[in-house]
C-alpha cells in the first residue's frame, strides 16, 4: 500500500468495524529473529483480528520531552540496542509512513500540541512485533512518542483521545513490558519460565486489576506496593499499557495471551482487547 492511499481508502479515514486494541509485552530484540512461543504467540493474534489499514504504536523506546508522532513517507528501522548478533542489525522493516495519519492524530489530540517528526523512525519495540503480525511490511504505520515528563494519568486521558481511530481501520498497539527489571533478570534463566516471588506477586495482581477493569489501581501503580516497585522500576515499558487499557470500551473483552515471565524480573504478557 502506497502512503498516500491511505487518504484514499479512507476518505479521511472512514468509518470501519471496530478494530482490536493490542498490548504486547516485546521482550528481547531477538525476538525479531528468533522462532519461539512468543512470535508465534505474535503471528496467531495477528490471524485473529481484522486487517488493518494502518497501525499506531506507542513504543517504550521512544521518550520525549512532548509528544511527537512520526509523519514521513518511509520511516527508518532504529537498532536502538547493544551486543546482539550481526543479524539482528542487519533486519530491515521497510513499512510504509503515513503523514496523513499522523495529522490527522495531531489534529484528533487535544490535550496536548503534538509535533510531527521526520526524523526518528521505527524502534525496535515497533519492528521487532510488527514484523511477526504483519511480515510482508505493507502496512503504514506511525509511531507515538511517551513524554517523559508526564505521569501516568497524562498519558492515559490522552490515549482517550485515540479512540476515534479504532472505527477507521486502524490498529493501535502499545509496546513494552508489564514487568521489567533489567537490572535484576537472571541471565542463566532466560530459556525457562522464571519469575523471582516479587515479580510473580506483582504480575498476578496487574493481570487481576486488568481483568477487573480496575484502571484507577493501574494507573496509580506506585501506590500498588513493593512488588510493583520493583516491576516498574522505570515507567517506559508499563506505559504502552495504560495506552491500551484506555482505549477498552466497558463491555469489551480482554484477552491475554503469551502470558509467562522470563528471565526472573520480565513478564511477556500481551493483551488483546475487543
């Protein structure tokens, strides 16, 4: 698909089924490479759902001060990432841009001035996914930025905002990771599931306030305890989250799926809402 049908096929963005809402726990780089339960886990939701005309991902690995959306033709893939294998580097996702989109995003968002950006791309909490739901790449997709200097509330009133897009084809994924210490994963557990009793005792309580709509404990995740303290102790992976959970009308179902830690201190837990 051409960039510019997008305007076309949508007319500006007309109005669709109701597309599905993805939060995905991304997990490793090599995931992008790698064949295991979780990109299988990826590939069979991605058979699940309606195809979308254009996806929306609101990544842990882009922090800005403000919000931007990226808004060029062809965005790059950022190996935004440290002593993997030649291979990973050498992965190209060649998805289209859409500055359509991305206006129109803009102009959707009112609770804060969004800038257009043409120069970061697609990180590889994008790719290294989108690669697996869709692997042949011919699907627009613009990335959304986490401003650092907002608290979770911000961030979740304004996905809100984006909720318009779910009727007009597009397919809007968080990205990160519910649980996700890096400073504590056990290195010699990464080929089992393991979660140390605090990430254990943190993950079952997210997925319980997910499963029970309770949004308010969520977004008030620093007031959840020492588990969640140590699960979130930076809030760039727990984010995508709350953009997703946002976006769940009341009746809509959640789904998990690819729901196991790794690593001790990691979940990858992914839901599918609608």
């Amino acid at each position: 698909m051409k960039t510019g049908e997008l305007t076309r096929i949508t007319g500006p963005l007309g109005k669709t089924e109701k597309m599905p809402v993805l939060f995905i726990g991304h997990g490793s780089p090599m995931n992008a490479i790698e064949e295991n339960e979780f990109v299988r886990g990826f590939r069979k939701v991605s058979s699940e759902i309606p195809r979308p005309k254009a996806i929306i991902c609101i990544s842990a690995h882009w922090e800005t001060a403000g919000t931007y959306i990226t808004a060029m033709e062809r965005p790059q893939t950022i190996h935004d990432f440290g002593g993997f294998p030649r291979e990973l580097y050498e992965v190209q996702y060649p998805a289209p841009g859409s500055p359509e989109l991305a206006m129109e995003a803009k102009g959707q968002i009112s609770k804060t001035e969004v800038g257009l950006n043409t120069n970061w791309g697609l990180d590889h909490g994008a790719w290294s996914v989108i690669k697996h739901l869709y692997p042949k790449a011919d699907i627009p997709v613009v990335e959304l930025s986490l401003d650092y200097y907002q608290g979770p509330q911000y961030h979740y009133d304004l996905a809100k905002e984006l909720s318009a897009f779910r009727e007009k084809g597009v397919l809007i994924i968080g990205s990160g990771n519910m649980v996700h210490n890096l400073r504590r994963v056990a290195w010699d557990k990464l080929e089992e599931y393991y979660a140390y009793d605090w990430a254990l005792e943190a993950s079952d309580k997210m997925k319980q306030l997910i499963l029970n709509g309770d949004h308010s404990s969520l977004i008030n995740f620093s007031r959840q305890g020492k588990s969640f303290e140590l699960a979130i102790p930076t809030p760039e992976h727990y984010l995508p989250l709350l953009y997703a959970l946002a976006l769940k009308d009341q009746n809509e179902e959640t789904e998990l799926f690819n729901d196991h830690p790794v690593g001790g201190s990691l979940t990858m837990t992914s839901l599918k809402i609608g």
